[in-house]
C-alpha cells in the first residue's frame, strides 16, 4: 500500500468539510488541485498511510497555483497575502502542538491525535476571528468522530 503525502491543515480540512455533511469530494476544475481525490481516499481508507509536510503535498502540487510552491495569495488573513507562508505557519503549529514526530501516521491514528486534543485549533488559527475558529474546530470535532466511527466499521472488517 502507498502512502500519501499531506498537510496537516489539510488532513484538518477534510475532516471539518466531513463534519459539516460532505461524503464525497468532487473535483475543483477551476484550481486543479487534488484535494477531492485525497479526501476521497482518506474517508474511504482509514488504514492509509500518511506523510505529513509543511511543503507541497499531494493535493496541492497539481493546482494551477503551484510552482514549486503555492504562488496563490491570501487577503483575509491580517499581516500574510503568501498562502504558501500561512499555510507553512500552520502546518508548523499542527506538528509542533500536536507533538506529531512520526514518519507516517494511519489517517485513522491522526485523527484520535488531533481529535483527542482538538482545543489545540484555537492555537493553531490564531489569526483567524473567534467565531471562524469556533466554527472549524465544532465541524472538525463532528467530522472526526463521525470518522473514527467509520474507520471502526471499515477496520474491523479489514
């Protein structure tokens, strides 16, 4: 079995778009990235293997704004228009907060990590306002158990 590279935000992501009633990723035609086809895979197989990164990883090096780096920008976030240095910030904090130092984790085994120590995502989106972090953490927490069930059903039958 291979493994798959990802961000920890969006391993996050997933998970928080699974929590607010989403069961199958489609694809985004307009950025070309893969995100779809690894949130697809991961909903579907709790036992693959992932490899965290705050680099490019397997969803985003086919989007349109890669170039080696996200060359995509940001004007949301206060003090950052670089997606690719926000989204290394983050990805900094996932690993560091979570203390996740594994060379692969089973997506079923990140997600216990990170749900077991969800409140961790306030200091993750630090930049973010009160109520959008609320939202993602809420969503992320509902996708996850929901996940982690799932990932009981598919694993017992494994």
């Amino acid at each position: 079995m291979t493994s798959i590279t990802i961000k920890p935000h969006h391993f996050i992501d997933i998970l928080k778009l699974y929590g607010s009633g989403l069961t199958l990723f489609v694809p985004d035609e307009a950025m070309g990235h893969d995100f779809y086809r690894i949130g697809n895979l991961i909903l579907e197989r709790p036992e693959l293997p992932l490899r965290l990164t705050i680099e490019g990883d397997d969803i985003c090096k086919p989007c349109r704004f890669y170039k080696n780096r996200c060359m995509d920008s940001v004007s949301h976030i206060s003090g950052f228009t670089e997606k690719d240095t926000y989204n290394r910030l983050l990805d900094t904090r996932i690993i560091t907060l979570f203390e996740l130092s594994a060379p692969t984790y089973t997506a079923a085994e990140l997600c216990e990590i990170l749900f077991r120590n969800s409140a961790l995502i306030f200091d993750v989106w630090q930049e973010e306002n009160e109520e959008t972090t609320k939202t993602r953490h809420r969503l992320f927490s509902v996708g996850a158990q929901r996940y982690l069930e799932h990932a009981e059903r598919i694993l017992e039958n494994f």
